[in-house]
C-alpha cells in the first residue's frame, strides 16, 4: 500500500467516522498498551467524534482519539475534563489524524503547568510515520484506506470539485488526468502522446475485465469536451493511443479485439489511485496555504470574521483557478495565431470581481474582499514553498495543454514554431531584478534567476546592451545615495535595487560593501559585464549597427513615440527626474527596439518564429507595439517578448527537451505581472526603526524582524492598480 493511499484516508476522516479512527488507534497503540477501556462516555462532548480511554490498572495515563478540525479546543476540554473526574491521570495521549506537530508546543506548557499533565500528540505524521512497523498496524492503515480511500478515489466526487473553471465532469476528468500524466512524463515526449493518452485514461477511468467502453463510446466521451472542428482528426490520435497503450509490455490497457473493447489494467488503476491520492494531498496542502495567508489578512483587518476564513480561502482557490486558466488560454492563443501578448495587468482584479458577482454572499468582508484576494493572491503566486510552486505550475501547465487541445488537434505540431536557440536581449527591467535576488538567501525566491538559468540550460543565448550596463550603474548610484540618507531625508521612492536590500533585512551602511558583488570602483563596466557573463551567461553585445539598417519612416516614429511615452511617465512621476537621464533612457529603449528589427531584415519566417527578440517588462514598450501597428502600414514585425511567454516555451516548445522534468516543475508561473511592491520612502523609516529597537540582538534575529515588518507593510500596501504598476516599472528605470 502506497503512504499517500493511507495520508488521503486519515486526511478524509469526518466526525462520523470516529469508531474507523478508534479501531486504527488501538491497533497502533495495542504494542505499548495490551487493553484499553472506556474511561468516560463521550456524551458530554456533544458529538461522538472521540473518546477517552486508559490502559488497564494504570489510571495515570489517559488516551483520546478524536477526528474533529478544532483539536485545540478539544485538548483544552479534556484537561478540564480529567482535572475535574480524573484527577489521578498525569499523562494525555491525544490520537489525531490531523495534521499537528509543533503548533501543539504552547498545549504542551499549558498542560504541565496550569494541570501538571504532560500531553503527547500523536497526529498524522505519527501514523504515517509506523504504519509499515508491523503486520498489525498495516493491517489496520490497510483497512481504512480501503473503507475511506478508495470510494472516494473511485466515484466521481473527487473530480466534480476539482476544477471550478470547467462545468462537465468528463471535462473536468480529463484536465485531472492530464495532470497526472503531465507530472510522470518525461520531457521528451511529444505533448500530442502524453495529451491523448491521458485522455484515453481518463474516458476509461471507471473500467475493469467485466465492465469495458468500445472504441466508439472512447471516442464518444472524448469528443464530449474537444470542439467539433478538429474532432475528426482527433479520432486518429485517440486510436494512435488506444495502439500504445494496449501493447501487452507496457501493460496499461487490456484489449479485447473481438469486440474492439479496452478496459484499464488492475495495475494501471492502481496507479492511477495512488496519483489521484497524491493529487488531492497537494490540493488539501494547498487551501491550507490560502487559509493560512487569510489568517494573516485577519491580523491587519478587522472587515471579515474568524468564522469567513474557509469561504474566503474557498474563492481565492477559485480565483487562483480562473486566473491561471486565462493565462493558460492566453499562451496557446499566441502560440496558434503567431502574436506574443504580455499579460493584461487587469486579469486578476477582473477575475476577482466576476467571482464575487458569481457568487454573492451576503457577509459582511465582501466590501474588502478585493484587497484581501489581491494580497493573499500574489502570495500565494510568489511562494517560495517549493510544494506549492510545484502545484501551481502542474496546475497551470495542465491548463495550458487542456487550451491547446481546445484549439488544435495536434498540439506538438502548432509547438514546434516556436523559436528555438533564439538569441534575446534582456531590457534594464529585467537585469534589476535579477541583480536584486542576489541579496535573497533563499533559492526558492529567486525566480528571475530560475527561469534564466533555464533560458540558458535550453539553448537561449542571452544578451544586453551597453546602455544596459550603463543604466544598471547609474541605477546602483541612487541607490548607494539613498543608502547615505536618514528616512526623513530622502524623497520619492526607494530605488528598485535598495528597496529589495533593505526588504532582506540587511543593515542601510552596508549597502555599498554588498553592492561590490556586481562592480567595483576603477573599470564598473567591466566588472558588472563579467558579473552578468559568469553569474548567468548574459554577454554584453551591441545593437548599434543593426539600429541604423531601419528604414526612416519607422525610425522616425519609433523616437517620436518613445519621447511621448517618456514625457507623461515623467508628469506622472512626483520624483524629479534629470531629463538629461531621460535622454540617455529613451536613447537606450529606441536602440534596443530598432536594432531587433534590423537584425531581422535577414530572417524570412513567421512572428513566432524569429531568432532575435527584446525581453523587457516595461509597459511602455508594449504601447508603442500597438501604437505601431496603427501609424505603420506594413507594421515590422514586434521585437517584444514577454517572460511569461518565454517561461512557457521552456515548458511546451521545442527546447524542452532539454530541461529535466524537476527543473521544469520548478519554473515561476508568473512574471510578467509585476504586482506592485508599493513601498513609498516609509520602509526606511520601517528599517530603521526595527533596528533601533532590537539594537544588541544577534544580526540574524534582526534580518528577520526587519523582514517581518516589510511583509506587513506589504499586505496594507497591496493592491494592484494599473497606475502603480506603471509607477514601480518606472521606478527601475530610474
């Protein structure tokens, strides 16, 4: 028996299922303590869902077993209990299936000293922890998986609340069992096989030797969810599966030709349980998260009740679901038409409020849902927990298939357009951040270093500009300015750089010492290219010439519009900016733009396909983009890409074949979306203030408290507007 087979049956206990709970404990206690007998009726606990035993001739020692959520409350009833009808007990042992560990420890002291009783847990872990010890306690796990595991895993109640984007069951099935099959493939396998054996899979879900689907009810439940257009086509694909599949060395289908029948082997339905065992595991994992981070939104607001907590965290996993199913839209969308679209900066607030117009609900939190949605939202996309970074993108990436296959057939043919070994330059937008992760220890947090690292191990040649090199000096520049600054000294904003040093938690007067990891004083261009050269595989290569290849007409406007587009960023910006600064910027931006496109006067294939691009985030530059289309007949084709658009070629274009399924697991979902670390000049005062007052402390207590404060200052500044989007890209450049 697998361990997550047992993790989902103790995970799925429901109060009524107190006297399974009882039978699984006393197996698993029954080789410290021979019997056990009934110490109190559990009528007073207003619910049969534990109840309190001692072994035999040895009244100081008490066993509970209890399958209720609010194991707090209950210990801290049973202490009430014994002290009050059984006062010779000086031992708890509470048997649980949650999931307890350390968040026991402040019990633990309040039963020692405020009742003289010590109290063991033993929670889910201890169970998962013994159950192959002896033949006794897997028996026992043996039998609950069985009782409580595997109708669930066999009904269609898993599926029907899986996936709230999606309406029909079989529909639902298949994106679940497209997931599966996602994860176990290697990254070598065509996307069309591992789609349409998937599929295949799925439409046979519930099958056995006595209980099989013909070829035509395979097809018929397929076709279900796949539009009629490419429904034909589909149905030699399917066939192609039902092939593989059925070849007795794989042993996956069984096959009866006389009748042109399949059924799932025992062994493949095995496995597919144990995955769906998994699957749900992750899925309970991860609306643990989401309530945890509205626990925290709990702290700093007082708009919504303890008692809200579970229908709040319940939408924001369905916001999470709609969001990534429109980027997963979005992304074969551009694939199939050969146009690159950044993320629209809206998706999330609108998604938002069309679940709450969805779903309406009368408490009283709905007026201030959308900030808390909004915080715990980007939370949750930017986790550095490697369990829920792997979910959301096994999430994300099954999205995205499950799109392709509502737009093509053959989803590994429409792939293959996409460039391979492409050679791309990387805007100032980009290298900053990048830079800034150098001051995380945390490898979890550094996705601008994940993804790029996987640009390089996928056979992308990475490139900046000079006027890169130079932007990202000047930039440092403010930055050690700001650092010499008291908090009520400085004006504006905290240079992109700093703000995420300080965000680390390290001290203001170190800055400058740390900053000489990318430069130091006598050649700083030199030394920030090697950085980017050694650290990431980023050389330094000029667009100058390829710049001036462009014929004038589009020169001409594409200066003009970039000078336009920096004056109202300018007037929207309350900092003062050198205008001579802004010169040398829209200088920069303008190369970059034109030199893209005069590299591409030799390349002859479509959009999608071009070796050459510009990797940049700043809004500004996709304006102009559209702006161009508008003002040029024939426009040039667009230099942009998008990181989103690239973190998803690793995943479904050609050069997948060359990142390791981990790695790939591993990649950010969301990048493109820049949402908005609003953090005015107050974070100095935060800063300094928080090390004023842990003065004497050890420097890694201080780190921590510093980065405490920040995140709390992150939560009441939260919210995503277009405007502060715009004003933090801005701020980068700056």
């Amino acid at each position: 028996m697998n361990r997550k087979f047992f993790e989902l049956a103790l995970e799925r206990l429901r109060p009524s299922d107190w006297e399974h709970f009882e039978e699984l404990s006393s197996a698993f206690l029954s080789s410290d303590f021979s019997s056990l007998r009934t110490m109190a009726s559990p009528s007073g606990d207003g619910g049969r869902d534990s109840e309190l035993f001692s072994p035999i001739g040895d009244s100081t020692i008490a066993v509970q077993y209890s399958v209720t959520g609010d194991w707090e409350r209950k210990v801290k009833n049973t202490f009430d209990r014994i002290s009050k009808a059984l006062s010779g007990v000086k031992v708890l042992i509470y048997m649980s299936n949650q999931v307890v560990g350390a968040k026991a420890d402040d019990l633990k002291r309040k039963g020692t000293s405020d009742y003289g009783i010590f109290l063991d847990v033993r929670d889910r872990n201890w169970f998962l922890e013994r159950y192959e010890a002896d033949d006794n306690k897997y028996e026992a796990a043996f039998y609950l998986s069985d009782l409580i595991a595997r109708p669930f895993l066999e009904g269609e109640e898993l599926i029907e609340k899986k996936r709230p984007a999606l309406t029909s069951v079989e529909a639902k099935a298949a994106l679940t069992y497209i997931g599966l099959q996602w994860e176990d493939e290697s990254t070598d396998k065509g996307l069309t096989k591992i789609v349409y054996e998937a599929l295949v899979r799925s439409a046979l879900r519930h099958t056995k030797s006595d209980k099989r689907l013909s070829r035509d009810e395979i097809h018929s439940r397929i076709f279900t969810y796949i539009p009629s257009s490419i429904s034909s086509e589909s149905k030699t694909y399917i066939d192609s599966a039902l092939r593989r599949l059925s070849e007795k060395r794989k042993g996956i289908l069984k096959y009866w030709p006389t009748e042109d029948s399949f059924c799932l082997s025992h062994q493949e339905s095995q496995r597919i349980h144990v995955k769906l065992s998994e699957t749900e595991i992750e899925e309970s994992d991860f609306l643990n998260e989401v309530s945890r981070l509205v626990e925290n939104e709990k702290e700093e607001s007082d708009d919504f009740e303890e008692q809200d907590i579970p229908e709040i965290a319940e939408r924001v996993v369905r916001i999470v679901d709609l969001f990534l199913v429109k980027s997963g839209e979005s992304f074969a969308s551009s694939v199939v038409s050969g146009n690159i679209e950044i993320t629209d900066a809206n998706l999330l607030k609108d998604t938002i409020f069309n679940d709450l117009n969805d779903h309406p609900s009368e408490n009283k939190y709905v007026g201030s849902f959308p900030d808390i949605a909004i915080n715990v939202v980007t939370r949750i996309l930017s986790s550095n927990k490697e369990s829920i970074n792997k979910h959301l993108k096994k999430v994300s990436d099954t999205y995205t298939l499950f799109s392709f296959l509502r737009e093509t057939p053959d989803i590994q043919k429409v792939t293959k357009k996409i460039f391979n070994h492409a050679k791309i330059w990387l805007d100032t937008t980009v290298i900053l951040p990048l830079l800034a992760e150098a001051f995380t220890p945390d490898e979890n947090r550094k996705k601008f270093t994940t993804i790029v690292n996987s640009l390089s191990y996928g056979g992308v040649n990475m490139r900046v500009t000079e006027g890169v090199i130079k932007e990202i000096l000047h930039h440092i520049r403010i930055s050690e300015n700001c650092s010499r600054h008291k908090p009520n000294e400085w004006q504006g904003r905290i240079p992109f750089l700093y703000y995420h040093y300080l965000e680390s938690g390290a001290p203001p007067s170190a800055f400058s010492s740390s900053v000489e990891v990318f430069r130091g004083n006598s050649r700083p261009e030199d030394d920030v290219s090697q950085y980017l050269e050694i650290q990431h595989g980023i050389i330094v290569e000029s667009l100058e010439n390829p710049s001036l290849k462009v014929a004038d007409d589009i020169r001409h406007t594409v200066e003009f519009l970039w000078r336009e587009a920096h004056k109202r960023r300018r007037s929207n910006n309350s900092s003062d900016i050198d205008p001579a600064v802004t010169d040398t910027l829209i200088q920069h931006d303008v190369e970059s733009y034109l030199g893209i496109i005069g590299l591409r006067a030799e390349e002859h294939v479509s959009d999608l396909g071009y070796r050459h691009w510009w990797l940049t985030i700043d809004s500004l530059a996709w304006r102009i983009r559209n702006t161009l289309k508008q003002e040029i007949d024939p426009p040039p084709m667009s230099p942009l890409i998008s990181l989103d658009f690239l973190a998803n070629s690793l995943s479904f274009g050609p050069a997948r074949g060359s990142i390791d399924r981990t790695h790939e697991q591993l990649l950010p979902v969301v990048l493109d979306m820049d949402f908005a670390e609003h953090m005015p000049r107050e974070l100095l005062e935060v800063a300094e203030r928080v090390r004023r007052e842990n003065e004497g402390l050890p420097e890694h207590i201080i780190k921590r408290r510093v980065r405490d404060e920040c995140d709390k200052m992150r939560r009441r500044y939260g919210t995503i507007t277009q405007s502060e989007v715009e004003a933090e890209q801005g701020t980068a450049r700056g």
